[in-house]
C-alpha cells in the first residue's frame, strides 16, 4: 500500500502518517521525495482497516493498494525512474552505461590491459569475476581475494568502478570492501540468504535473472534486497533456457520495456552470456540499446583464445571499440525516437 501526499506536505502531516502505520506491530513507514508527490509506502502485512485509518488524515490526497506481491521494486510503489550512481556514471539515467572486463581476473597484465582498453571505448565500469559459479567442480572458479586486489589496482589505474559476483553471504564484507557493484549472478537469484545479506549493505547490487526465472521471482528477488533497506538495485537480463542450442541462452529483449512498466529499477542487458558467441554479442547488444535498457554488461579479454572462462564469447579490444560505436549510433536513435513518442 502506499500513501500518496502533495510536495509540500508539512512535516507535522507526514509524521502523522508514520506513526498511524508504525502503530501496528510489523509495519514499517518508508518515505520518498517523488518529483510531483510524496509517497510513502507502507511494509508488511497490511491490517484490512489501514486504508480508511489513513485516508481520514488531512492532507493524505491518497491511499492505494499495491497489487504486485513485490511492493518496493513496483512501479505503483515508485511511478519515477531510481538511478543507481557509481563513479561518474548514472545507471538509469539517458544515457547508456556500458560495464566490461574479463569473464574472471586471471593476471594483473590482463586486468590493467583490459581496463584501459574498455575505458577508451567509453566502458563506464569495469567488470571482472574473483568468486566464479561454474558448472563443473573441476574448471577454474576464480582467483578470490586475490583476484579482488587485481580488480582494485586495475580500477585505481583507470578510475574505473568495479562490478564484480558474490556467491556466498560470508563474503558478501569482503566483496563489498573492494567492489562498487556486487553482482548476484544467475545461478544465485533465489540464494534468499545471500540476497538478505547484501540487501544489508550501504552499496549497489545488481540482480541478475536466474536461468528460469519469471519477471516475478526476478523483482521478488530484487524485493529480498530492497526490503532489508538497500535501495540501489539494478537489474540484468542475460538470457533464459529454452530449447534452442545455436545460443548459450535465449536472451528475452521484450524483458526490458515489460520490466520497465512493472518496475522503477534500472535494467541492463548481458549480450555475453545471453549468446555464448563473440560474434552474436554486438548485434544482440544493439537490440538490448534499441528496446530501451540502461546499458550493457560486456565480456572482453585481451586474448579470448587463450581465456580461463567464456573465451569463445569474448570480446577482444578491436571487437568491443567497434561494438561501442555501433552502441553510441543507436542509443542516440532510440533517445530521439523517445523525445518524439
Ligand atoms: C557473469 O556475469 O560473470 C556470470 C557468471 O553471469 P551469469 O550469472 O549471468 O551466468
Ligand atoms: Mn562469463
């Protein structure tokens, strides 16, 4: 539910507010400072005579149920776009934001190389997996920490912030304290342990869609983050299973304008993983741009022949600085067609 009050509601109106929902043992108030209104959402299981309690208050202009079993992560809850801002880049702002690196950090040549080779491209933040979900026990899981502090000399050279996964809630400190974005990948989406704990954090955290995951579980997901106070979340399409073997997944573009009506969260797409194949990855990216998602999250290496994970799906720097030019033209397209629909 939320309540929905005028810009200039007095203090003295909105504590009101609060202390009417907080009077009810498991609710909790949350305010936000919308462009046209102040709304204030109401968590938890809501009591069937809370609507009338508050729709008598003077000054509340509204009060409207939320229909979607995710409450935080809904548009209803939140009808502006959120941004999530990390270094100089706005994620859900206009203009795309591309985040690339290695598959996994492997040496400090490839990650400082790689760095500054996406930065010049226009990349934004740098990518790069230390703790790394594999399919087999036997193929190379990630360096971990020390992965970690490559990470952070590549970013210190460039400037750039870092996007890097976290698997498991014991090291969601660590992570956090060398990481800008912590990223929950696919197969951890419903990990509802490791999502408590990051939604802990003072930090952004980008949710990747599990392999089989409805737009549902997927904002529920985003929900489990929110809902422990973490606000700054981004979501990541990077494609679901089906039944088609020439692409590693199936990469669902209508999921970007479906979850931007059902959700204020910023969305990015992963054109990477969602193909399996370097040269599927810039026209997919471009589909991503063209349906409207807020930017990119890219592989590159500097020798995908020689890659510890997701070589053939790589990019090298030629293929990404080509790739990005191609991104520039046609997110300049879809902003002029936005300004004139
Ligand atoms: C990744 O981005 O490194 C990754 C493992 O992706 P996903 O979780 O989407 O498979
Ligand atoms: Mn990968």
């Amino acid at each position: 539910m939320i309540v929905v009050l005028a810009l200039d509601t007095p203090q003295e109106v909105l504590d009101a507010v609060r202390d009417r929902i907080e009077s009810h043992p498991g609710l909790t108030a949350q305010v936000f400072n919308g462009v046209q209104r102040i709304v204030v959402g109401v968590l938890g299981s809501i009591p069937p005579d809370l609507k009338d309690e508050l729709e008598v208050i003077p000054g509340v202009t509204e009060v409207v149920p939320i229909s979607k079993p995710y409450k935080m992560a809904s548009r209803e809850f939140h009808p502006d776009n959120s941004t999530v801002t990390v270094g100089d880049a706005v994620i859900g702002g206009p203009e795309p934001i591309i985040m690339a690196g290695p598959c996994s950090v492997e040496d400090e040549e490839q990650m400082v190389s790689t760095a500054k080779a996406v930065k010049a491209a226009g990349a934004k933040v740098l990518r790069g997996g230390a703790f790394k979900p594999r399919s087999s026990p036997y193929s190379f899981r990630g360096m971990g920490v020390e992965g970690l502090e490559l990470l952070s000399i590549a970013s210190k050279e460039t400037g750039l912030p870092i996007i890097t996964e976290v698997m498991s809630p014991a090291d969601v400190d660590t992570v956090a304290r060398y990481s800008d974005i912590l990223q929950i990948g696919a197969r951890n989406m419903q990990n509802y342990n490791l999502l408590d704990e990051v939604g802990q954090l003072d930090k952004p955290v980008m949710v990747k869609r599990g392999l089989a995951a409805s737009y549902e579980e997927w904002l529920l997901a985003a929900e489990y983050v929110m809902a422990g106070g973490n606000t700054q979340v981004i979501l990541c399409e990077r494609g679901i299973r089906s039944f088609e073997s020439s692409t590693r997944f199936t990469l669902d573009v209508a999921a970007i304008p479906v979850i931007k009506r059902l959700s204020h969260l910023p969305i990015i797409g992963d054109p990477s993983h969602s193909t399996g194949h370097w040269y599927l990855v810039s026209p997919v990216a471009l589909a991503i741009i063209a349906a409207g998602a807020h930017g990119l999250l890219v592989e590159v290496h500097p020798n995908p022949d020689v890659a510890k994970c997701d070589g053939p799906q790589s990019l090298t720097f030629e293929n990404f600085r080509s790739m990005m030019d191609q991104v520039k033209a046609v997110s300049g397209v879809t902003r002029i067609m936005a300004a004139t629909t």
